[in-house]
C-alpha cells in the first residue's frame, strides 16, 4: 500500500520578521548663534573722602561718623560720642555707606573756639563726593549752606558722661519733642471726645448718637448680656460693630 503523501509547504507561507535595525536619520547639529549683548556696566565703588558722613553696613545702630583717613583698602571713621569724646575704629572700605544725613539732624559746627548747634533741614547737592546741605543755626535769618566736611554729627554710641552734652547745650533738636508732643495732645483730645471709646474713631461709617449711647451703656456694663432690638434701619449692625471693635481692641497702658 503506497505511503501517504505529505502535504506541500505553502509557498506563500509569510517570512519571518526581519531583526536588522534600520538607521535613523542623524539630528542637524544646532548651531550657536552668537548675541551682541552688552556687558553689564561695573558698579562703581565708593571711595572714601575725609570728612564725608557715613555709616558701617550691618552696624547702623553705631549711626552717622565721618572719614578720619584712608589707607589702602580700609578707612578710619571717627564716631562723636558727644561733641568732646570720639571713638575711632578702623574698618574695610567694602561696609562704609556714604547715606545723606535725615532732614533735622543735630549738627555742630566749631569756628574760632567757639561751637554752633543747628539742624540739617535739606539736603542742596548729593551728587558729589561731599554732599552739601542747608544748616539752621539759632538766631540766623537765613540758613548756612555747609559741606558735610565743615560740620560734625553726633552717633547714636552712648556718652560717657551726659553733663557734657548739657554743658555743651549739645542735646537733641526740640524739633521731634513738639512733634511728639502736639501728636499727643491730639490723641488724648480725640480719646476725650469719644467717651473712652476708640472703636468710634475707627469706624468706616457715620455713626450716630444714638448708636453710640447704645454702645456705651452695653460696654460700661460689667456683665455683657444684652438683646438690641430697635426699629428696623436704626442701626443694630453698627451698634454691635461698636461693642465688637471696642471688645477687642487692646488698651494701651498710659
């Protein structure tokens, strides 16, 4: 008996897949394009001039001294104690400001043995190396156009010995005491007007009289348990504003 025939191989029969890794077109190099950019300018740096006013970065509490000398990369500043003592240190050039004085600054000036205390009130030219301001002196008529280099400044060190600066009648400018002073009388003038009650003068809206008399009988009460039920459009929201803001403000110790 003849053997069965095997069945041909299909010639269609698909191929395998091919395991040859096809090359990927390289990138394009980028190419550096070359900016005309300007430089930054140099922070110019502040050369010291004897006689200017400066004070020492990260030691501002010291206050204003003036430039004694200069000596390669650092400098001398002499720091007024009080218009008799000095304290002279020397420090890198890098931590010296050269700030304008504040307007009202107490400044003396010495001319033939003999001293005059004023006040800056302007600052006229602080462009150059030695800034220039315009001095009041007592009695003048007019103010004293002076370089920083001709007057002195006193620093915020403490004196060794205060009879000195009274001596001297060397003591701060009266100037920042009248301001303080007719800033309190306001403040006690308004504390007086509004009844003890500082919540009325910070208050947004208009608050009526009848809203504050509210206001005051609930707050001078000891205990706080009181029903607002006025007519409608009277102002209940405000008069409860007014106890709330006065509850938590805090008091000032006098």
């Amino acid at each position: 008996m003849p053997s069965p025939k095997k069945p041909a191989k299909n010639a269609a029969a698909k191929k395998a897949p091919s395991t040859k890794k096809v090359a990927k077109p390289a990138a394009k190099a980028s190419k550096a394009v070359k900016l005309d950019t300007p430089a930054p300018a140099p922070v110019p740096k502040y050369k010291p001039v004897p006689g200017s006013k400066v004070f020492l970065r990260g030691r501002a509490s010291a206050g204003f001294g003036e430039i004694v000398s200069v000596s390669g990369a650092k400098a001398k500043v002499r720091f007024f104690r009080d218009v008799v003592n000095t304290t002279e240190v020397e420090v890198p050039i890098e931590i010296i400001a050269h700030g304008p004085l504040p307007n009202q600054t107490r400044v003396f000036h010495q001319q033939d043995g003999v001293s005059r205390y004023g006040r800056v009130m302007v600052t006229k030219d602080g462009s150059s190396a030695l800034r220039t301001y315009l001095v009041h002196f007592p009695g003048a008529a007019t103010l004293a156009e002076m370089k920083e280099s001709d007057f002195a400044v006193r620093s915020y060190l403490p004196g060794d010995d205060p009879s000195v600066v009274l001596a001297e009648l060397a003591q701060e400018t009266p100037f920042f005491f009248q301001q303080r002073s007719d800033l309190l009388r306001e403040l006690l003038k308004q504390n007086q007007l509004a009844h003890g009650l500082p919540a009325l003068l910070s208050a947004k809206v208009e608050v009526l009289q009848h809203q504050a008399e509210v206001a005051d009988r609930v707050l001078r009460d000891p205990t706080i348990r009181y029903l607002l039920a006025d007519e409608v459009g009277l102002g209940k929201t405000i008069e409860a504003g007014i106890i709330l803001r006065q509850k938590t403000t805090p008091r000032v110790s006098t």
